[in-house]
C-alpha cells in the first residue's frame, strides 16, 4: 500500500520528476526558488513561510505573492532537499509548478524583486 506522499506523486508525475532534486548550498548563497500557484493573501504567504522555516537546512525564506515566488536559502554548509520543500508547499495546500536553484541569496532575489516591480 503506497503513503499519501507516494500516492500524490505519482498521480502528479511532472511534480514528481523534478521534486526528487537535492540542492546544495556552495561556497555562494544559493537558494531553491518556487513558482507556487494558489498563493493570495498574507495569510498563505506566513503559512509557507513557517512550514519551510522549519526545515533543518532552512536559513531563510521569501514569499512574493504578486509573483507567485517562495525562495529557500539554505545554511551555510547545508543542502536544500527540493523534494522536502516541494512536498511542504503542497501539504499547506498550494501547486507547486517550477522548482529551480538560483546562484542568490534570498536577501538578493528580494532585492531584485523589489527593484523590478511587476
């Protein structure tokens, strides 16, 4: 008999295929940025953001609700496990529909978004 984590992955196979992903965090910042639909209030943004806080390798974590974002900056020496996050986002009840590494800390993808407002 197969968990609801093994049932929910595979009845949603493109999830799966990137969800597996470990990240590393390098010698540089390095974070695991998130397109997550479903997002619309300051309510669901706070609620991510304590579910990933509490990861172990978490350092910090963005959410831009405009630009349906969450960024995940791991620890110094810590790996960021995609697959932890993204199963996270969804069991607080949001898509997750692109995982991807980014060369930034949190602190300069919010910068960034801040300098380029939508």
């Amino acid at each position: 008999m197969m968990n609801s984590f093994a049932t929910k992955y595979i009845a949603a196979p493109a999830v799966f295929m990137w969800a597996a992903t470990t990240f590393h965090a390098a010698n540089a910042a390095e974070s695991v940025q998130a397109t997550v639909n479903g997002m619309v209030c300051a309510f669901c943004a706070q609620g991510i953001e304590k579910r990933l806080e509490k990861l172990p390798a978490t350092k910090a974590v963005f959410v831009d609700l405009k630009r349906k974002v969450v960024a995940v900056e791991a620890k110094e020496g810590q790996k960021l496990d995609g697959k932890a996050i993204s199963f996270e986002i969804t069991e607080a009840g949001y898509d997750v529909v692109k995982l991807e590494t980014v060369p930034k800390s949190v602190a300069q993808i919010k910068g960034d978004m801040k300098a380029s407002k939508p």
